[in-house]
C-alpha cells in the first residue's frame, strides 16, 4: 500500500491567528470575527502552544446570561462564563497534530475529539499552523490526471506488475474494469487505490470483471 503523499504540512495555514494568556474576552471574539476563526491557539514564551480557546469555551457567558448554573455537571460552564481571561476560557492541554502527520490522521483527531481546527505544533510544542477541517478537503481537489498518475506508478506497479490493469478516473471516482485473474488481489487494489489521497471511491465495472 503507498505511503500517504499529503502530510498536515502540505494543507495547513501556515500563517496562524493566535493570543497571549492576557488576551481579554472581547479581543478574542472581534479577532475570531475579523479572521473568521472558530478557534484560537493561546501562545507562551516564544510560541509554545499552551491551550485552545473556541467559540464553545465563550458561549457560556451568553448561554447563562442572567442566570447561575445551578447543575453540579455546570461547574465548567460557570467557571467560563465568569471568565474574562484567555487563560481562564481556554482549553487545555491543547490538542495538536504534528506537521508530518498524515492527513488522515488529523481528520481522525478531529473526528475523536469533537474539534473543527487544530494548532500544528513542532517536536517542541511550537506553534507552526493551523489545520482545520476544510483545509483537510483540498487533497480532493486534486486533477483526476494526478491521481490516475500516482495509482499507475504507486499501486499498480507494485501490486499488478507486468499485468495491464484497466482503469479511468472521473471526479476523483476510479473505476477498474479487468482483468484480473488472482481473485485475492481485488480487495488488496481496491483498498490500496482508496489510500490514495483525493480518490473518492473505488468501482468494479461491469462487476466480476475484474476476478475473471
């Protein structure tokens, strides 16, 4: 199976909003609104990342306007919407991702995790960027030529060498169409096409052609 093309690094917004532990309530939200951000990382020092403030940790301030938290399962809540410190909204530890991670694995921390953005930090837990969920999307934009090309030098080369595999590529859909006598290789090509980075989905086309 090739080993994944797209990191964290090659999509990522290299240029990160960020703010110190000092920054206040209202500066938080007018620079999410101005940079149109649902989160931002909470720096230190040089730039270490320390924590994470989001629009669900200022929310409570408006969600219990006029009102105490009275639950013992709102004591986080409360201690939100008293805060005016980013140091006292922000969530921490942070989570992260490493700019070498795979794509994939970023989209599965999100997943995990219930977050839309994660700061992308080094080995030293310096901030290098922001990842978020539509910056994770752009490995489908990639031109279906590419990805024809990657699955012919990558996949079939070393899974089908010597055996001419027919196949087409259209909006990131590849269709196989055979043949292909070793039955056991179908679901080996098919799950290795469908590690390529910006392949939709995988058809078999007219099916049984490919196991003839």
């Amino acid at each position: 199976m090739p080993a994944p093309r797209y990191t964290v690094s090659d999509v990522m917004t290299h240029t990160a909003v960020a703010i110190g532990r000092e920054a206040s309530y209202k500066e938080i939200v007018e620079l999410m609104h101005e940079w149109k951000v649902s989160a931002v990382p909470v720096l230190e020092g040089e730039g270490r990342v320390v924590g994470v403030v989001s629009e669900a940790d200022l929310l409570p301030k408006e969600e219990f306007r006029g009102t105490d938290p009275a639950l013992p399962d709102q004591e986080e809540e409360a201690s939100k919407a008293a805060a005016v410190l980013a140091e006292e909204l922000m969530s921490s530890p942070a989570i992260t991702v490493h700019p070498g991670a795979p794509v994939a694995e970023a989209a599965r921390i999100m997943a995990r995790k219930h977050v839309k953005r994660l700061p992308v930090v080094n080995a030293l837990g310096m901030l290098e960027g922001v990842v978020s969920r539509s910056d994770l999307l752009k490995v489908f934009l990639r031109p279906d030529e590419e990805l024809e090309e990657e699955i012919r030098q990558s996949v079939l080369s070393e899974l089908t060498p010597g055996v001419n595999v027919d196949f087409a590529v259209e909006d990131g859909v590849v269709t196989l169409r055979g043949p292909l006598r070793d039955r056991a290789l179908v679901p080996l090509l098919a799950r290795a096409i469908r590690a390529v980075e910006g392949v939709v989905d995988v058809r078999m086309e007219p099916e049984g052609t490919l196991a003839a």
